[in-house]
C-alpha cells in the first residue's frame, strides 16, 4: 500500500467517522456548570498548591 493510498484511507474513515459521529450540543456537560459553581468545589484538600511539586526553573510560557 503506497503512502497515498494510507493518506485516502485515513481521510475516507475520518470522513465516515465524522458523519456517524456529529459533535454534541453547546448544551452538553460542560454548560450545566457555571464558574461560580466550578469555584465553590474547590477546597483545601483538593486545591494544587504547587509548592511541593516545583521541579526547577519554569519553562516555555512560565518563563517569564
């Protein structure tokens, strides 16, 4: 099988995938929350201060 026979193929079942598989709606999970709520779950036991796991200089867009 040459390389664009694989690229057809790949694009063929992105295609079909894509036409069996349509996007959810905009009123999925993620709008059954609002950042009030989101905000409100955050405790001192769950919160990720980031101290304890600091390993090194930042990096990339930490970069400052």
């Amino acid at each position: 099988m040459e390389t664009t026979d694989l690229a057809l193929l790949v694009a063929l079942a992105s295609l079909v995938w894509g036409l069996l598989n349509p996007p959810r709606s905009k009123e999925g999970v993620s709008a059954k929350y609002d950042l009030e709520e989101l905000v409100s779950h955050i405790t001192p036991e769950n919160r990720h201060d980031f101290v304890d796991t600091d390993c090194g200089d930042p990096v990339g867009r930490e970069k400052q």
